[in-house]
C-alpha cells in the first residue's frame, strides 16, 4: 500500500473521485507495492482499483487508453526508499572517496528497480526468490554486476556470504528468458587471468540471453587506508586481459554470431594497443560502461567533420581532459586545425591530484583541479570540458565548486559538450544552437 501524494487534476484517476493523501493498495486485484507495481499493472485500458481511504476499502473502476497515465503521484519516484547496497567490496570507488563531499556521493545503491527504469547495475545481493519470481513474470531485463562466476570468490570480493548463493538467479532469469547485460570489474590477482575465463565460460552457457557483458579494470584512488590491497593494472596485464577476452569474443562470434563481450576502452590505453574499429563494437551495448567511447567519438567526429563548413573568422579555443583520452583529443584537434587554418585549439591532460595520478578518466576530474593546472596558461576564447565532469543537469563538479567558479578563477568562459563527437565539434568551431 502507497500513500498518494497529489492526484493531476483532469487525469482518470481525478475522474474517478480519487484523492491527494488516498492509498492505494491494489491493482487489479494485484497488491502495489513500489513503481514496479504501478507500472505493470497500470497498464490496461480497464482497471479497479481498491485505495484505502480513512481505514476504509474502495474501489474504483477506470477506463482509460492502454499505457495512459492514471495521474497518481508519489512522495518518491520509487515509491518507496531507495535500496542500498549490502555489500562492501573490496573495489567499490566509494569506499575510496575523500572525506568532506556531499552526502548523497556516499550513497551505495543496489535497486533492481533502477537497473529496469534507469539502467543502474545491480549484485542481486538485495534480491529474494519473491523479487526473482516478478522479474519473470514482468518480463524484466536486468543488468547484473557479476564480477565473478565463482561463488567463494564472489563472497570474498564482495565481503557478503549470500554473494555467492545469489549467482543462482543469474541462471534462473536467463533460463526463463530474461535477457541480462553483465559487468565485470576487474581486480589483477583477483578475478583476473583463469578466474576471468572461467567466468566468461560460465554465462557464455547462458547465452544468448546474456546480451552483453563488459569487463572494465579496478578504479583504485589515493584514498585506500585500511583497504583491501589492490594493484591497478599494468601494460602487460591490460594486454593479457584483452587477449583473453578476445579469445572468447571469436568462439562467441562463430556461435552466436555477435562478440558478446568487450574490453572497456581503458584496457586497451593502458596496454598502450590502437583502438578497435566502429564494427569490432557493434551496436555498443555496453557503451555506458566506457566500452566504445573513445572510438565512437573519434568516428562521429571524423564525419561532423566531412560535412563542416567554416563561415566565422579565426577562434582560438582549448579542451581539458584525462591522461587517459589526452592523446585521442590531441588527434582531433590537430584534425580540426588542419582542415580549418584560421583554427588554434590547445588541449591540456589535467592530472587528478583530488582522487590521486591513478585516476585518468576525464569525468573524475574536479574543478579545483582544472583552476590548479589552468591558470596562466593560453586557454584563448573558450576553455571546452566534457559534461561528465559535472553533475547531471547542473554545472556543479565532484567538489562542489560549478562552472561558474571555474569560469572566474580562469578568467575564460567555459563550455561543457557531452561525449559526442558532432557536439564537440561544433563546441570547436563555436556554433550554438
């Protein structure tokens, strides 16, 4: 039962005579719980529901277009708290923030609900058979983060005695035709090596209802006091993990016509390797993983570029990223000078002094960082960043200063371009839409 916070005015629940601060119990018949709920049942074009109102049961029938909004509003667009996470593994990046950040960056969620609404991914340690048994019969894809296949290292990896039991649901969703994107962080010395093939091994059993799966190396920060002992990755262990995630892609390729499985682009600029090809992606299903990023960008960018014509005079701007992507930014603004000679763009690998020099992403980097490293240098008009160093739809970094501050400090105007490579071109050139 979920308490209504408000009811849209003229919706069909309005309609029925349904009121703010009503609950509602059922759908259908079928108890309400969260949005999961709501959503599935809400769906029909016919519908009773039952709400309950001064201790009293109603019930109200509804006609409306199929998947149409009832109008019911909630307190929380859960419906109810956020689930966090149970376990404390021994890779989690927020065990490895800097103490003083605000308070919602120290939340560890692990809510199935938002791996269905939003995409999150999940352990299942939060799970039971009753929350496995909706999914199935919600026909709800999931994405899981696995990490590993083996039970008694899942457990150790992740500091819970159930992780391991839980793997069960792996197999049991996708043998009733769930379809299941995976994640694996990798961890040298832990999950790595045959631990890794062993893995792939094991939901390569379960496809092709696993969909997609990406193995992306461990994050490891300066902050790690009292933490387990991790190793970042080196050159020649980034390339022995390719080469056996590579192994797998062909048998995958031969029998089920896809690769399935991809490296995170850091794996391969750590191994210091060329970046794959568009194809070699495929549809970038794990994109959102860091898989394909870099190539997609480059591959946009090179097109925007065919199709550019140049109407302003000269601009001089600059780009600030990661070590990681310095040397592919580096390549597109060269590309950019040379078909536009009135162009000058200088760009500068900022390195992470806040999370530590282990830290290259670009989306890591905070604004202290950029003032630190920026003043005094040519930024010339516009100083470029991308969108993932700030908060989603604000401009507030990971240290709580905003574009704004930057914008003072550097004496520059500051312009944020999301990971494509048309937006940052235009960025580049300075055209505004």
């Amino acid at each position: 039962m979920v308490k209504i916070s408000s009811v849209d005015a003229g919706s069909p629940a309005a309609r029925a005579g349904i009121l703010d601060g009503d609950c509602l119990a059922s759908i259908g018949g079928n108890p309400v719980k969260d949005v999961l709920d709501y959503m599935f049942y809400a769906a029909e074009e016919s519908l009773e529901l039952e709400i309950i109102r001064g201790g009293e049961s109603l019930h109200f029938n509804i006609k409306k277009g199929e998947y149409d909004d009832l109008g019911l509003q909630f307190d929380t667009f859960l419906m109810d708290s956020k689930q966090s996470c149970r376990n404390k593994c021994v890779f989690c990046f927020i065990d490895q923030m800097p103490p003083g950040m605000r308070e919602t960056l120290y939340f560890k969620d692990d809510d199935a609900r938002l791996s269905f609404l939003q995409g999150n991914y999940v352990t299942l340690t939060n799970l039971e058979q009753s929350d496995i048994d909706r999914i199935i019969k919600m026909k709800l894809n999931i994405n899981v983060s696995v990490h590993t296949t083996n039970p008694e290292l899942r457990c150790k990896m992740m500091n819970n005695r159930f992780a391991g039991e839980k793997l069960k649901y792996i197999r049991q969703l996708a043998e009733n035709g769930i379809k299941l994107n995976c994640q694996i962080v990798c961890c040298p010395g832990l999950n790595d090596g045959e631990e890794l093939r062993r893995s792939l091994t094991d939901l390569g059993e379960l496809m092709p209802n696993i969909t997609s799966m990406a193995v992306v190396p461990v994050g490891l920060t300066k902050f790690r006091e009292g933490l387990y002992l991790l190793e970042g990755f080196t050159k020649e262990t980034a390339a022995e993990t390719i080469d056996i995630i590579e192994e797998f892609q062909a048998v995958f390729l031969e029998k089920f016509g896809t690769r399935t499985v991809f490296p995170s682009d850091e794996f391969f600029l750590i191994a210091e390797r060329e970046l794959p090809p568009v194809e070699y992606y495929e549809d970038f299903s794990q994109y959102e993983n860091g898989v394909g990023m870099l190539r997609s960008l480059i591959d946009e960018f090179e097109k925007a570029l065919d199709l550019a014509e140049w109407e302003g005079g000269e601009r001089h701007v600059s780009i600030a990223c990661g070590y990681a992507p310095y040397s592919t930014m580096q390549s597109l603004a060269k590309m950019a000078e040379e078909r536009f000679h009135q162009l000058k763009c200088n760009v500068y690998r900022i390195r992470n002094d806040f999370f530590g020099e282990t830290i290259t992403v670009t989306g890591l980097i905070t604004a202290q960082d950029l003032i630190a490293q920026l003043r005094g240098q040519e930024l010339g008009d516009e100083l470029l960043i991308s969108s993932a160093m700030l908060r989603r739809d604000s401009e507030q970094f990971l240290d709580d200063l905003t574009v704004s501050d930057v914008e003072r400090e550097l004496g520059v105007s500051v312009r944020a371009s999301d990971n494509d490579g048309y937006e940052l071109l235009d960025a580049i050139m300075g055209i505004t839409y």
